[in-house]
C-alpha cells in the first residue's frame, strides 16, 4: 500500500461524522430519519442534544467517529425491535376484536304474547333485542306457526312465554332446531285463576297487580342471561314497575263510582282484571275460547243479559265477530271492543295504554 493509499484510508476511517455522510446512501439517510433516537444510545448524552450539536459546531462532529459496522448493527437491532413491537400490537388488536364481539354479543329475547313482549322491552331497553312471536290479532286459542315465527325462534336465546298450554307451542319447536334457547315461563309468583274444567287461565297478563310480578321474573332471566347489564335491568325494573302501579290506580280511581260493574265479554279471558277491579262477568258468549257457542248456551246468554240488565257485549279484535254482531242486534245489546292482546299490536302500542283503553271502553258501557 502507497503512502497516498494509506493516507486516503487514515482519512476515510477517521472521518467524522457528518450529516453528509450520513446523507450518502438513501438507507443510511431513512434509517438516521427513523432512528435517530437510537443511533447515538452508546453517547453519554442525549441523542437530540448530539444532533443538535453536529449540526452547529464541526468540532463536535469530529468526536463521533465513523462505525459504520456498529450504525449497521444499531440500525438492524432497532428495525427487528420495531417489527416485533409492531407484529405483537398487531396480534394483540386483532385477537382483542373477535374477543369483544364474543363476551358481548346483544341478547336477543322473544316473547310469545303482546304483554310479555311490552313488559321484556321495557326492561330490557338497549340492552337487548326483543321480538314478539305471535302476529298481529293472532289469539292464544287458534294460533298456528308460520315459517316467520320460527325463524324469529331460532334467532332468540331466551323465549319468554306463559308457560302453560296456551302457548306450548314454544317448546316444540325449539326441541325441534335443537336450539340452545332458553323457554321460560313468566308465571312464578303469580296466583293462578283455574276454569271448571281444572285447566289453568292463561290470561293472567290481563291483570296489572300480575304484570309488576311478570316484570321481576323477566328481570331476573335477563340478569341472569346478561349479568354485565344487571344495573340498568334492575333500573328498567323499578321505573316500568312505577308506572304500572301508576296505571292500576288510575283503573281503580275511574272505576270508584260505578257500584254495579257487570261486563259480558266475549270469551273467558277477564277474569284476573275483574279480580283486581271488583267486576263481574255472569257469562261469556263464546263458552269455548275461540269456537262459536251452541244455540243452548246462546239461551243462558240471553237469560243472563236480562238478569243482570247488560247494555253492551265486548268483543275482542283477535276472535271473529260475525255470529255475535248477529245475536247483538238480535238481543238489542251494543257492541264494544276490548282488546286481551295476545298477538302484536303496533309498534307505538303499549300494554298501559291497551289497559287504560280498555277501561275507559267499560266506563262508557256503565254510563
Ligand atoms: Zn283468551
């Protein structure tokens, strides 16, 4: 080697380290960009105050030494470094995502009657998707299962039902998917009435006194099923079952006048309303829910109308009318409407105000 070589060498490895130099390979450039925190770590002092220095004082720059073997080093360790750190927040927002949407999926709940889809919605409020199974003026005692109503039953991990006869129906089908759906009845706690014929009445909705009970119980199953909503479930509870109360003692109060409270409806689902309001029903018209009455019965209804002096039979939107607007006008009775809900109503509809409408549709009737 030439003295000329070797002088050239002594310049190229003392050389300090200039921005210039830095600036020399792209690679170099982005990994100073990128790194510069880093690339003078071996430094005792900081290494913006480093930088900060190369640029303003040249007599500075001259006590770093080129190492291009240790930059390289510095810059490979800090790349992998940044990879793993990236890879593994990566994994770890990803494995998060699917995790959430597991652990809080909404709770879907559906309920076979209008009263027990109004009272779960009220208590379930955004927690929960609330379906109502049977369509509108479908009645509890004719009611058959559309395609529809068993698709909203697969999608529902708990069904609320009344848990008697009335709507078995439940139960066969979700035996039938083989679903993990949870069939519940909302009828513990509740006193129940029973026909002459020993079978339960399925009507106990009817009655607001049941409802606040019906409420609790739909607490419970929800809390039970979603316990992270417990709080806002138990709220919902108490605020639906304020007014409920609220709606009973208006009933009551409207009520107070009328001494003689004889209704005739059109078939046997008022008993629990007439328990709680001190009414009497001396006879239904239909004497088999849903089925048109024989000509027989049909005397002991007129016998009972004059009796008791009745002015008006109440029929029900869900059950045909035909045969009875005939007897009707037959009899000189007026007709009204009370609705016992069992299919849905409209989406603005409540089971308070159905309650409070059909009250004041029996207040007129004593006037
Ligand atoms: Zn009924």
């Amino acid at each position: 080697m030439g003295r000329y070589q070797k002088k050239q060498l002594l310049k190229r490895r003392c050389r300090p380290v200039t921005l210039r130099g830095l600036h020399k390979a792209a690679f170099t450039k982005a990994a100073f960009l990128i790194f510069k925190p880093y690339y003078y770590l071996d430094q005792p002092e900081p290494a913006a105050l480093h930088y900060l220095y190369m640029k303003k004082n040249s007599a500075t720059k001259k006590i770093f030494p080129a190492n291009h073997g240790r930059d390289f080093f510095i810059f490979i360790t800090t790349l992998t470094a940044w990879f793993v750190l990236v890879t593994f927040f990566t994994c770890v927002y990803f494995l998060a995502i699917p995790r959430n949407t597991n652990t809080s999926p909404k709770l879907v709940v559906a309920a076979t009657t209008f009263p027990l889809f109004d009272i779960t919605r009220n208590i379930a409020g955004d927690n929960a998707t609330v379906l109502q199974l049977m369509p509108p003026n479908s009645s509890i005692h004719n009611f058959e299962l559309t395609p529809f109503v068993e698709e909203k039953i697969q999608s529902a991990q708990l069904i609320i039902s009344l848990g008697l006869e009335a709507d078995g129906w439940t139960k066969s089908v979700a035996e039938k998917y083989a679903k993990k759906t949870f069939i519940v009845s909302s009828s513990p706690g509740i006193s129940l009435h029973y026909f002459n014929n020993n079978l339960p009445d399925p009507h106990y909705a009817l009655s607001i006194k049941n409802a606040t009970t019906i409420a609790q119980t739909i607490a419970r199953y929800l809390i039970s099923l979603d316990p992270e909503h417990k709080n806002q479930y138990e709220t919902n509870e108490q605020l639906y079952i304020q007014k409920l109360l609220a709606a009973d003692k208006i009933i009551t109060e409207e009520l107070l006048p009328f001494k003689e409270r004889k209704i005739i409806t059109q078939h046997n689902a008022w008993w629990y309303f007439a328990h709680d309001y001190n009414l009497d029903i001396p006879i239904t018209f239909q004497e088999t829910a849903g089925k048109n009455p024989e000509d027989d019965y049909l005397k002991k209804v007129v016998s009972e109308i004059q009796t008791n002096k009745i002015k008006t039979i109440f029929f029900e939107p869900q059950l045909s009318t035909e045969l009875l607007k005939k007897f009707a006008t037959q009899n000189n009775v007026s007709l009204s409407s009370i609705d016992p809900m069992d299919g849905g109503e409209t989406n603005e509809s409540s089971y308070i105000a159905i309650m409070l409408e059909n009250t004041k549709k029996i207040i007129e009737s004593f006037q």
